[in-house]
C-alpha cells in the first residue's frame, strides 16, 4: 500500500472521529437546556460537519477514468450522490465521455508522481 494513501486514510479517519466528538460534546452540552433553538443549533453543526467533510473529500481525490485513463476531479455535490465501492466511484470522464467505475486516487499520491 502507497503510504500516501494511508496517510489519506489516517486523515479521513482523525476528521470523522472529531467531528463524531465535537456532536457528542455539544449534544451533551446542549440536550439538558430544553430550549426550542437547542436541537436547532445541534442540526445545523451536525449538516455543516457532513457538508465540511465532503468539500474536504472531493477536493483531496482525484479519479482516473477506466476506459482512457484521464485524471480529474469532481464537485462535492457528484461525490455526494455518485453510486461507489472501494476505492472506485461510478462517474462519466469528461475527456472520453464513458460512464464507468473510476480508481479513486488521493491528490498527494497524484502530485508526488506516483
């Protein structure tokens, strides 16, 4: 396994277990005042951690197309809904036009020249 990719994969794991703490903390903090706004406050932090995470994910991979080998990037939002498998994402290339299950590669991996 290319250390850039476990590095990703450590980075990936450390962002979901704080944001995982960071929700339980403020539950805890904001469940026993029982005002209106509370679960309010709670779904807006809970929705911007997801939305966070995904920018973050999408702007750190890149796909190389199975059919003509392209590189490119994709918008949070594809990432989002795109059907996947591991390591892979079902996407169209914009070079070639094919629909297919695209290798997903982490940016650092690509920059380094592996």
């Amino acid at each position: 396994m290319a250390s850039g990719s476990l590095e990703f994969r450590k980075k990936v794991l450390f962002l979901v277990a704080a944001y995982v703490v960071v929700l339980t903390f403020l539950a805890f903090i904001l469940i026993p005042l029982y005002l209106p706004y509370t679960l309010i406050i709670w779904l807006i932090a809970a929705s911007g951690g997801v939305f966070a995470i995904v920018e973050w994910l999408a702007h750190n991979t890149i796909y190389v197309c199975s059919n003509c080998g392209y590189r490119f990037r994709i918008s949070a939002f594809r990432y989002a809904i795109s059907p996947h498998g591991w390591k892979k994402k079902l996407l169209r290339c914009p070079k070639c036009g094919k629909r297919g299950w695209c290798r997903a590669l982490y940016a650092g991996e690509v920059s380094a020249g592996r």
